[in-house]
C-alpha cells in the first residue's frame, strides 16, 4: 500500500489553477462522439425538407434502397408507432399549446430542415448519397415567418389542429399598477428592440451513437449532449425502453452553450433503430446540417415602456414580448424567454412591473436555449431603454444608474422582479470598472472629436446587471411549469490506498469540472490535488445527477460535492475517535490528519482511516466498512451574480466600421474556486455577446428558407474580430450557499451585447439616432449615421 501526504497542503480553494484536462483535450486524446467506432456499426443520414412548409403527398424510398451499401430506409410514416413525440419539459401556462413534435415529420413539413426520412448504410458515404435517391412530392403551404404577421386574423398556420399560431400568453403584474404609476411620470420613454435569431455554432457537431446490448440487456447511448442523465430519462418515455435498461454516455463534448441541452429527433431515432435492427447505429451532423436543425436561441421582439420623474427616479417598467418558437416546442422552448421575467427589472427599484410574453409559432428552426436563456434579453431591454431615459433626462447613463440601484446596505433584496437578492454591492463594482476604464478621460475625448467634427467618433456603453442562476431550487422550478426539478449529485470515497474518487452529477462540456472539483475536495479531506480523480457524464458510473446549464455546475453541484465531503470527513472522525480512543470532540481535523488536542503523537491521516475501514477489522460497532460519503443538494434559492461591463467603440460614420477600442468589466460571482477558469468563463462568454452585437444573426428569406446555412454566411468572430478584455471582480460571497459561490458561465453574455450597442448608439447620438439593431453591421452603422443630414443631440 502507498499512501502520499503532504504536511501542509496548500489551500486549494481560490489557487489559479491550469485545468487539469486540457493536456488530453488539446493534444488530440479525446473520445469525441465522433470518434466512437463499433464493430459493424451503421450509419443514418436524414432526408430533410427543402421547404419551409409543405405538406407531405408521398415519399418514396425504394430507389434508395437499391443504392450500393444502404440496408433500409424508413419514411416518418414507417416509424411513426416507434417515434412518438419529442418531449417539451415546461408546461407553462395551463392553456399552453403543444402540437407534438414528430421525429419524422408524417403529414406535413413546417421547418426547412425538418426530416423526412432516414437511410441505414454500411458507410456515412453511401447513407449521404443514398438520400438524393429518395423521392418526396411535397404540396407547397405558406411560409409563416414575421411573428406579428402570425398572430393577425387569418394568417397561415403552422399547425392547423391548433387554430392559432399563439402558443401561450404569461402576463405578471407586480407592485403597484403600472397605468396609475405612468399617469403620475414626468417622462415615459417606449422603444422596440429586436433580439435577432442566433446560431449556436459549437465547435464539435452533434452527433449520437447507439449500441444494443451484447450479452446484456441494456442499450448504450454515446451523446454529444449536456444532459447525458435528463436525455436517459427523456429517452425512456419517449420509446417505452426501461430506464434500467438505457445507458447515456456524454464523452468529450466540444461546446454546448444550451443548443445540447435537449433531446434530439436524431438520438430518438438512433435508439429506435438500433433497437429495430439489431445492430449499432451512428449519426454526425455534417455543419451546415447542424447549424439548421440544432435549435436555435433568442428571437423575440421586446417593446419595452419606462416611466421616470424629470430627476431621474423610476417609478416602473412594462415590457411586452413576441417570443419566436419556431415550428415545434422543444425541452425548454416555452421557458425560455420566461427565464427573463425576473430579470427584467435587474438591480433597480421601482413601484410598479408588468411584463407580458407571447409564444408565437412560426416556420422555423424551433428555438430553445442558448448562452444565458432569456437573461440577456432581459438585461439587453432593460439597460438599452435606461441608456434612451438617460438621453431624455439629459443625464449621465452612469449617474441614472446611480440613482435608481439598489445599495449595498440594502441586501437581501426583495426586486420587484419577484425574486429576492441575497447580497451584492453594484457600487463598488461600478468603481473600480470606472477607474480601470478611464471614464471621465474617454468622455473627454468624446466631446472634443464631436466638436471638431472628426468622422471616427467615440462611443461608451454602460451594462450593470444581474443574473439569476444557480437553477433550482426544485420546488421553484415546478411552480414555473418545469418537469424536472433542480438538485444536484454528488459522491465523494476515499479508496483504501488514500486516493479519492468524485462521482458527480455535473456533466462539463468545456467548463473545467475535473479540476475545479478536485480543488474542492482536496481541500475538503486535505489530500493532494493529484490524488483526486473525477468521475462523470456516464449514468452507469453516476446515476444520480440533473447535469450542466444555467450556471448551477458550481452553485449546485459543487455544494453537492462539498456536503459529501464533509460528511466523509464525518464517518472519518467517528473511526479515528475509536482508533485513537477519544472523544470525537477532542479531534481537530486539519491538513487531513485527525489530532488530539494537547498530544502530537496521537494522529491518524485520512488516508490511514481509509486502510482501517477497508479492512474492517476495528471498527466501532454499527459503522459502515468504508470511506464513502453522498449528497443530494437542492439550492434553497437561486444565486445572482452581478457587475459593470463598460465598452468604448471607435464608430467610423463615413463608412459604418465598427471598432472596440477597450472593453472593461468588473464581475462578481462571489466566492472562486480558481480565478484562472473563472477568467476563462468571462472570456468565452464575452466573445459570444459581442458577437450578437455585433457579427452574428440567423436570416430567412420571405419563403422560410435560411440564408445563412453556412459559416461562410453566418459570421462567427474569430480571436482577431475581439479587443483584448480587462477583466477584474469585486466579492460579495452568496449567501444561500455554503460555498457562497454564485456562477459565472453566462455572466460575459447576458451582459455584453448592451454594453456594446449602447456604445455603438452612444456615438451616433449626435446624428439623432435612438437604435441600430442587432448586428450592428458597417451597412446598417452607415445608414443609422447618414440617414439625418443635421447633427443633434447629445453625446452622452
């Protein structure tokens, strides 16, 4: 036996920390779902519609089958029985409507993209080609594409079994009414922002592979998802295999960012098969294929009121949503845009909140999550409309945020929102952005490039927000029409050669989990962060777990670990109050040796404990023979993370370029685990908002077809479209938690793209320009520019 043990380890909470995964990842030694190969596995391609809408008049797959390689093909119709529906997870209103949503469509197409069909082949080469054989007639039905279009009187359904194509209606009244709030303003300020349809666009493709049992009975199911135990659960319902029965894998997951958080026509239709057939089955999305059937995020018109005295206090706020559904609701599509409702009013005080959202379906790409889930559209409306009051009052937007935030003393926070805030401090993380930004000095330089009549202009954006995260508590998420609840998953076991294993629920997928769990634990048991293995994304290894998105990896599954810990170190103190023949009061624990108060000698490392309980030869009567610990942790309440982002744009006005000078922000997400993956977290979530802002956006033409299908038409921004970022935080630990961690996974999103619009329409505001939709473009900068032809207004 080799127990290893430092004397004094070093604190491991808070140590920046390189990921302990990133050797075997950029290396190349991964197991990407890609990658799995079984022995005589086949491989599915998808006949997809090429129209928006349609109905279905025949599919003909017997050319198809005559195709060198290919052993079936099967239309919609064929596997209907087996298919069922996919699942939607949120029942939101109780008048909600849910038309089902086939894996392969039967009677009718209502999405370009929607499939058909599938091909069975030896080989992906000749799946591919063998869906060119298989003949469709398709009977033209409009496309139903502009959302207000779709809720007049006699529009064109997407389903006509529904009679409507209003999928639900969530209206929430909050404090005092709103029209008697409004009726007493000075100034009521009402603008209409356009989130755009965006792509998720993760590195690695989707892609599902299925084994049948092999001198079993259980399925294996290889997923590049971020739900490996929610997909098992899905899966069971919707094909009737017993739970017991499947197993879900999520190998290495290149990216996710909320489009692998759902269950897929694909991976339904892979177990089905591999269930008919016999044999293992593969599917990869090529990328065009991906980026038009992986769901995509945002969408939604918000018109957005707010009311205000002449010195700048708010008295309330009325936001009315369109929210785009696309053609089918998937696992969170109606929750989405809800997710926000909370959010809207972020870190300010007001009298009186109505929010109002309408699901709208359309012929389109269903919608469902994406980086920060309905958090950044709210924190988009409501920090775009404080810019416009800022203008209107003629004041600063820093000094109009100043004097409507909640204070720092004011904590715990009940927002009008309807959720309460446990802590923060926007003042302090506002000052030391401030400062890091150089404020007053860019304002400066504002002033004279407008008085000089310079055609670069400046322009400042300012973004406070808040976000609501940690997802759970459970019961909160079943008063919000949620199907699953919000606890997290956890086992901790100190083996008998000292080493430890983790069994956590979490399911990362680029987050950093292996080394930031282990940096909890070793500080836990006091054991060397080498020691520490963590096992995870496997529901035959980890059976218990609800997995990764909304920022609740750390808040949730980390105070999951963190309670198995401790109670490890609990079954430990009893085995080494016997051992050594004390109370258990008289032990100290500390660098991961229990010790007697007042005799050095007397000692005994967890390690040694561990051997002890392995060999269960004296033990205390009724002790377990092991060093093994579990927890199940549902959050008493969400957490919110909170900061400053301030952007400074040079706006070229003769030909519409765009260029971020600097980009500050100050986040707080309470305690950190390792501030090196937390910088990280912040970095990659910048890129994605900027990229709203400013690069990217998912277009249809007027007959529902998408015309940016390729990267070489949607535009992802690489490393050189980016500024360099400074980033820093305040902390103001949770205190909902024992940890006092909040998260940071979305914090860059939610609260970029407003910082970098508000900068853009900041310096336009001489011109009299009020918004530049998303992206801002070089073209639609250049047309919001010239499209007065006096300057007016301010430059604030």
């Amino acid at each position: 036996m080799t127990i290893s043990q430092e004397a004094e380890p070093v604190r491991e909470f808070g140590r920046a920390r390189k990921r302990r995964e990133d050797a075997r990842l950029v290396t190349g030694q991964t197991n990407w779902t890609d990658n799995i190969q079984p022995t005589g596995a086949l491989h599915l391609a998808f006949v997809r519609s090429p129209m928006a809408h349609a109905r279905i008049d025949r599919v003909d797959v017997s050319a198809a089958l005559e195709r060198p390689g290919v052993l079936a093909a099967y239309s919609g119709a064929d596997l209907a029985a087996e298919l069922g529906s996919l699942p939607c997870g949120n029942q939101v209103t109780p008048d909600m409507v849910n038309p089902g949503h086939p894996p392969l469509a039967v009677d009718e197409v209502r999405y370009q993209g929607d499939a058909v069909a599938v091909i069975v082949a030896r080989d992906r080469y000749s799946a591919a080609d063998a869906v060119e054989a298989v003949e469709v007639d398709y009977g033209p039905l409009p496309a139903v594409i502009d959302m207000e279009v779709a809720l007049a009187e006699g529009a064109p359904l997407v389903h006509e079994s529904t009679g409507s194509n209003r999928c639900y209606t969530v209206e929430i009244p909050s404090g005092e009414d709103y029209d008697s709030v409004r009726g007493r303003a000075d100034v009521v300020v009402k603008r209409r922002f356009r989130q755009q349809r965006l792509l998720p666009s993760a590195m690695e493709p989707r892609a599902v592979v299925v084994e049948p049992p092999t001198g079993g009975d259980q399925f294996t199911v290889y997923s590049s998802t971020q739900v490996p135990h929610i997909l098992r659960v899905m899966l069971a319902l919707v094909t009737g295999i017993p739970e017991h029965k499947l197993r879900v894998v999520a190998p290495d997951v290149g990216g996710g960012f909320g489009s692998k958080l759902n269950v897929y026509a694909e991976e339904v239709v892979a177990l089905v098969l591999a269930k008919r057939l016999g044999r293992a089955v593969k599917w990869t999305a090529a990328r065009s294929e991906d980026l038009l059937t992986t769901h995509h995020g945002r969408d939604q018109i918000q018109d957005v009121e707010v009311a205000a005295t002449r010195d700048g206090k708010l008295l309330g706020l009325k936001v009315d949503l369109l929210a785009d559904m696309g053609a089918y609701l998937m696992l969170n599509t109606p929750a989405v845009p809800l997710l926000g409702a909370s959010m809207f009013p972020a870190i300010y005080k007001m009298d009186a909140y109505r929010f109002t959202c309408t699901g709208v379906f359309t012929t389109k790409t269903p919608t469902d999550a994406y980086r920060g889930a309905g958090r950044p559209e709210a924190t988009f409306a409501i920090e775009r409309i404080m810019d416009e009051l800022a203008d209107e009052l003629g004041l600063d937007p820093i000094e109009l945020r100043r004097r409507n935030w909640i204070r720092h003393e004011e904590f715990p926070y009940p927002s009008i929102g309807g959720v309460t805030y446990d802590s923060g401090n926007y003042e302090a993380a506002t000052e030391k952005a401030l400062a890091l930004f150089g404020y007053d000095q860019l304002r400066d330089e504002q002033r004279k490039r407008v008085e000089s009549g310079d055609p670069v202009r400046i322009g400042i954006g300012v973004s406070t927000f808040t976000e609501m995260c940690g997802l759970g508590p459970s019961r909160a998420m079943g008063q919000a029409g949620s199907a699953a609840g919000g606890w997290e998953a956890a086992t901790v076991r100190v083996l008998p050669t000292g080493k430890v294993e983790v069994v956590t629920g979490t399911s990362p997928h680029g987050q950093g989990h292996v080394t930031s769990w282990s940096q909890l634990v070793a500080d836990a048991l006091g054991v060397p962060f080498d020691d520490v293995e963590v096992v995870h994304s496997d529901t035959r290894a980890a059976p218990q777990g609800l997995d990764t998105y909304g920022s609740r990896s750390l808040a949730v599954g980390g105070v999951a670990i963190h309670q198995a810990a401790g109670r490890v170190v609990d079954k430990a103190r009893t085995v080494a109050a016997h051992l050594l023949e004390v109370a258990e009061q008289d032990l100290r624990f500390e660098n991961g040796a229990f010790s007697v108060a007042g005799d050095p000698d007397a000692k005994k490392t967890i390690q040694e404990i561990a051997f002890e309980a392995f060999t269960a030869h004296n033990l205390p009567d009724g002790t377990e023979p092991s060093l093994s610990a579990s927890s199940v942790y549902d959050p008493i309440d969400f957490s919110y993370p909170h900061g400053t982002h301030l952007c400074a744009v040079e706006v070229d006005t003769e030909t519409g370029r765009t260029r971020i000078r600097s980009y500050v922000c100050v986040d707080d997400i309470g305690k950190v685990v390792n501030p090196l993956i937390a910088e990280g977290q912040v970095h990659g979530g910048l890129a994605q908002g900027i990229a709203q802002a400013l690069f990217e956006e998912a277009a249809f033409d007027e007959d529902g077809n998408m015309v940016t299908g390729t990267l070489a038409d949607y535009l992802v921004p690489s490393a050189a479209d980016l500024p360099d970022f400074t980033t820093d935080r305040t902390e103001t630990p949770a205190t909902t938690n024992p940890l006092g961690v909040k998260g940071v996974g979305e914090a860059g999103t939610i609260a970029s793209t407003p910082a970098v619009v508000n900068a853009v329409v900041n310096a336009l505001r001489p011109f009299g320009v009020q918004d530049v939709e998303m992206p801002c473009t070089p073209e639609r900068v250049w047309r919001a520019a010239n499209s007065t032809a006096t300057e007016g207004g301010s430059g604030r």
